[in-house]
C-alpha cells in the first residue's frame, strides 16, 4: 500500500512538473521498404534536370541536416533567398517550411523538385526520366502503380521521418541521467525557462508547433513575409513557423535569413526582439551551452 502511495504521488509529481521539453522516442514506425527507395532518392542527383543537385547537397544529414549557408545554391549556381533549415527530426513539425507553407512532409518534397532555383525540374520530366533506370523496378516492388508524382513523394517523405536524433545528452537527462549534462546547461535549461525563451520553444521539437511574429517586442528587418505569403493575412506578416531548436549548435547560420553566425548572437538577439529583455553575458553563455546539449547524431536507417 505505501508502494502505491508512493508511487501515486511521484506521478502527480511528475505530471504537475512535466517537463515542456519531451525528449525524441528513441524509435520510430515506418514501412522500411518505402523508407529505403526514399533514401536512394534522397541522395540522387537524377532528380534535378540537369542531375547536378539531390535533396542531400542542401541538407546534409551527417552534419546537422542543413547546408551551412545563408542561403542555398541550386541548379546552375543559383542562390536561393531563405535558409535552409533541418530536415532531422523535420517529422515532429506541425508544418514544413518557414512559412508553414507545406502541410506534411510529402507535400513539402513536391517543392523542391520544382523550383527553379533549387533542382529546376518538373515532374512529368522526371518521371520519365526514372522510368528508364532502376528505379522501374524498385518502385514496381513497392508500390502497384510504379513510379508516379504521389509514389516519388511518399517514398521520401516515409525516408524522412526516420531521421530522427534520440540520444541527445538533455534527451538522456530527460530521460533520468542526472549527469548527462553539466551544472551550466541545467542552470542554462532554467534560464531558458525563466527568460521565457520557452513560451515558444518548447515540445519534441523545442519549436516546430506555432508561428510567431519575428519581431514581437521591438521590430527588425525581414527579407520574407512569412506566413502572410500562404494566407495573404495582414495579421500574418512576419509571422514564421517557430523553428527547431534540436542540433542547433550544427546549423549556422541561424534565422530565415541567415543574418547571424553564431549561438550567442542569435541568443541576444532572441531576448531583445522576441522577449524585449536584456540578458547578460554569463546568461548567454548557460544558454548556449544549454543548447549545444540537444546535438546528436542521426538514427539513420541502413
Ligand atoms: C537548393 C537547396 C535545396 C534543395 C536541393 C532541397 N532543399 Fe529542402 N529546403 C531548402 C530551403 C532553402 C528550405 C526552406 C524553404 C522555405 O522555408 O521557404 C528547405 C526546406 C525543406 C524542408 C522543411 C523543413 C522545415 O523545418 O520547414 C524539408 C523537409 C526539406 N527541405 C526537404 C527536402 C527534400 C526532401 C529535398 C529533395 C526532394 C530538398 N529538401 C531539396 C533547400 C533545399
Ligand atoms: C515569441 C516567440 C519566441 C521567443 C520568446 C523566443 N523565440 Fe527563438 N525563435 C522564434 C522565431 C519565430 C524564430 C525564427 C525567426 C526567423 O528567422 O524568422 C526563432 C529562432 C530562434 C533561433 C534560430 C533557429 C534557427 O534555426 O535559425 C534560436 C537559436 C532561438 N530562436 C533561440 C531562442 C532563445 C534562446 C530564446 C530565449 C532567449 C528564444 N529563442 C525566444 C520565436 C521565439
């Protein structure tokens, strides 16, 4: 009976103490066979029309899933306008792009195909093109009605979800390793709570669930408008897709328009424009070393 007791009241415990933060479930469900064709596909430079670019020379899944540029460069040198963000853990997203503008992971993989400074291609074009390979038959052996706009983007799609990174050192602490972080990272997760950082950061993805406005306590530039390119809502100008804060410490340049290098920069520049608060140097750096605590590699399938 005391057992029970005890045990009742550590779940209330931990139920009125949960933890805004959930950490990354250290497996996922996914049709392995899809899951293997999407790979190919992910890395094929077939898929671009002139076969120089494939969804990886954009989001490098071994360091941080993104590129590292300000802004990407597709087919024939072209450069894109808009950062490139993370396609790890990209599956815990409410929505894809930075203006939300892609309701799941299939439909955002239709993008890039066609966008002329990305791949530049069309898909009537590269389904034909794929029918004269391999893929005729991998595609047979997955799915009945061989290779069609749908079946190119559910494969990917079904590749992408598996790229997850469970084994973060806070996911561990998360998890009861009370020694998986350091005292500066645990006082930096309080910081990050108490600052408010939190209010928009927070969920499996420490982001990934809400637009908010860039800009909410002081106004700044912005090269996009954000959601209001989907709704064309006056209320929605500047309002951007709360971005992931996971392997954060590997995708710099930060923010839509990749205007910051590194962490402590865009920390600042977070508590000033999107809190209107001041935070001193000693904080930034807890909170940096905090985010550098969500960093893992990725569970790719073989
Ligand atoms: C030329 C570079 C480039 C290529 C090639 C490219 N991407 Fe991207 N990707 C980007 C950029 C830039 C964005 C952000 C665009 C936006 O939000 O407006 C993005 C966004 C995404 C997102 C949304 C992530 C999020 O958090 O919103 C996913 C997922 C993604 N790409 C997957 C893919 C896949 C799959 C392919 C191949 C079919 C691909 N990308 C090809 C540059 C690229
Ligand atoms: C009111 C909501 C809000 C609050 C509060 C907030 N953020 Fe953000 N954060 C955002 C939005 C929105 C973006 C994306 C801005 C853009 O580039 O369009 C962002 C971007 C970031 C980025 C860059 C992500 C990337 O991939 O480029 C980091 C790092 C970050 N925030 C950390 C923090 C920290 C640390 C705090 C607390 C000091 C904080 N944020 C407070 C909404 C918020």
């Amino acid at each position: 009976m005391k057992k029970l007791v005890t045990s009742f009241l550590i779940l209330s415990f931990s139920i009125i103490c949960a933890e805004p933060i959930v950490p990354i479930p250290k497996s996922i469900n996914y049709d392995h066979k899809k899951a293997q064709l999407g790979k190919k596909l992910f890395f094929d430079t077939r898929l671009s029309k002139n076969n120089t670019i494939s969804c990886a020379s954009c989001h490098n899944i071994y360091e941080g899933g993104d590129d590292n540029l300000q802004y990407s460069f597709g087919i024939d040198a072209q450069e894109g306008n808009i950062n490139s963000p993370t396609v790890l853990n990209a599956g815990f997203n409410f929505r894809q792009f930075w203006n939300g503008g892609a309701k799941n992971l299939q439909a955002q993989a239709e993008g890039p195909v066609q966008n002329p400074v990305e791949m530049g291609n069309n898909f009537s074009n590269l389904i034909k093109t794929l029918n004269n390979t391999e893929y005729k038959n991998l595609f047979a052996k997955v799915y009945s009605n061989g290779i069609t706009k749908n079946n190119i983007t559910d494969a990917i799609a079904e590749y992408e979800k598996t790229l997850i990174t469970p084994d973060a050192p806070f996911d561990k602490y998360l998890r009861g390793d009370k020694t998986a972080i350091n005292l500066d990272a645990k006082e930096g997760y309080e910081l990050f709570k108490s600052k408010g950082c939190i209010a928009c950061h927070h969920g499996i993805n420490i982001g990934g669930n809400l637009y908010n406005k860039f800009g909410v306590a002081k106004a700044t530039h912005s090269k996009r408008l954000g959601r209001y390119e989907v709704t064309h809502n006056e209320d929605d100008k500047y309002y951007f897709k709360v971005p992931t804060l996971r392997n954060i410490a590997q995708t710099a340049p930060y923010l839509h328009d990749g205007r910051y290098n590194n962490l402590k920069d865009v920390v600042r520049f977070m508590a000033q424009y999107q809190l209107g608060r001041v935070i001193t140097q000693e904080e930034v750096r807890k909170i940096v070393i905090f985010l550098k605590t969500l960093s893992a590699p990725v569970k790719e399938i073989q």
